[in-house]
C-alpha cells in the first residue's frame, strides 16, 4: 500500500491516477464482423417453403452497436501467443496445467494468459468501440453436413456489421517483468503483420481485423 500525505493534494492525485496501458491498439475490419447473439440463434431449425430465412443475428450493447468481447479476444491472443511461443522456443501452451504442480514452470504464454492457479500477468483494460460500422445482412444456402450439397431451399441470413473498429488498452500487472514486457512485444508485432481473426464465421471470410498502434504508454 501507498501512503500520502493528507495534506498534499498533488501527491493524493499523483497516487489515485491509474497507470496508462502498456498498449492501446486499434483493430479494424473493412469486411463484415459478427459475434453471435447465441440467444437469438434457433438451432435445428430448417427453412421451410414459406417461412423467412433463419437469422444469426449479431451481438449488441445497449447502443446497437456490435460487442467484441473481451472473452473472445483474449482467446484469439493467446493462441496467436501459444503458436508464435512453439515456433520460437518448441514450447507447449498447457491450459490444463496446475501453478506449482510437479515443479512445472510457466511459458511464456502461460504467464501472459495464465494457468490453474496463477492469474495471467496480461490484462485486457478497455474495449471501446470507435465505428459500429454499416449493417449488412448476408442470405446464403445452407449445405447438407455429409455430402456438401446444397439443402433444397435451405436459406439462411447472417445480420453482420461491416467497416467496425475498436480500441483495446491491454496492461501487464506490476509482476509482469522485462520477459513479459518482450514477449508481449513480439506478439504485438505478429499480430499488426498479419492481423487478428475474431468472431463468427472467419472460414467464411467474416472478422477480418488488421491492428495498427491507436497511442501507446508504459506505466
């Protein structure tokens, strides 16, 4: 704990001011983006002669503007981490792992992200939308799972958003050290090279997303 004098206002607001991120990105994606309202979804449902086609249907806040969750996105990372960590070292990302178990250390992937009982050192601080983008709805024809054949008036319709941007801060925690701070680094660096992947339907071309520094901060 940090002690201030009570009588020295300047230093109680230098000791409540929050520490900036370690990297404030913009991801952006030219194309259509969904994250799946799985609420909406009626699944097993086939289109019948008559009847309108099945939606997926976006997930949204309170604006109507789609959600990228951060759920979502630390998953894309740590994949992204845990493939770039094996081609440099041949490291294995262990989800299952257990912190202090048979004397097992973490990799670097598992620091950043964490493992049972070790809370990642690598923390997602904001997520802002800056462009809900255009809504667009893509209608396409459902395939059988076996053959691959087109179903007979099998339609479906994909309520996406297309041309949406977001602002992620992400921030190491005060364990992070000069390993993290370096391997987070290298990922960064991958991912602003090749882009991130994210949501619904990214075999199908949807999410998109390249990632360019939005400002940047050390604390």
């Amino acid at each position: 704990m940090r002690l201030v004098s009570l009588d020295r206002p300047e230093l109680i607001a230098a000791a409540a001011a929050p520490r900036p991120a370690d990297a404030v990105l913009r991801l952006s994606c030219r194309g259509p983006y969904l994250s799946l309202d799985s609420s909406t979804r009626q699944r097993g449902r086939v289109r019948q002669e008559g009847d309108d086609p099945i939606p997926l249907s976006p997930l949204l806040d309170r604006q109507g503007r789609p959600v990228l969750a951060g759920s979502a996105l630390t998953g894309a990372l740590r994949e992204r981490a845990a493939w770039l960590e094996a081609i440099e070292t041949g490291a294995v990302d262990d989800r299952d792992k257990v912190y202090g178990s048979g004397g097992k250390t973490l990799t670097a992937t598992e620091r950043l992200f964490g493992v049972n009982g070790f809370r990642g050192v690598l923390g997602i601080e904001a997520i802002t939308c800056l462009k809900a983008g255009e809504r667009v709805e893509i209608t396409t024809v459902a395939l059988d799972q076996f053959s691959m054949a087109p179903l007979d008036g099998a339609l479906f319709t994909t309520q996406a958003f297309a041309g949406c941007a977001y602002r992620v801060g992400l921030r190491l925690d005060r364990r992070g050290n000069d390993d993290d701070r370096a391997f987070l680094a290298r990922l960064l660096d991958d991912i602003k090279d090749d882009g991130l992947m994210l949501g619904h339907g990214v075999n199908k071309g949807f999410g998109w997303f390249t990632v360019t520094d939005e400002e940047a901060g050390h604390g």
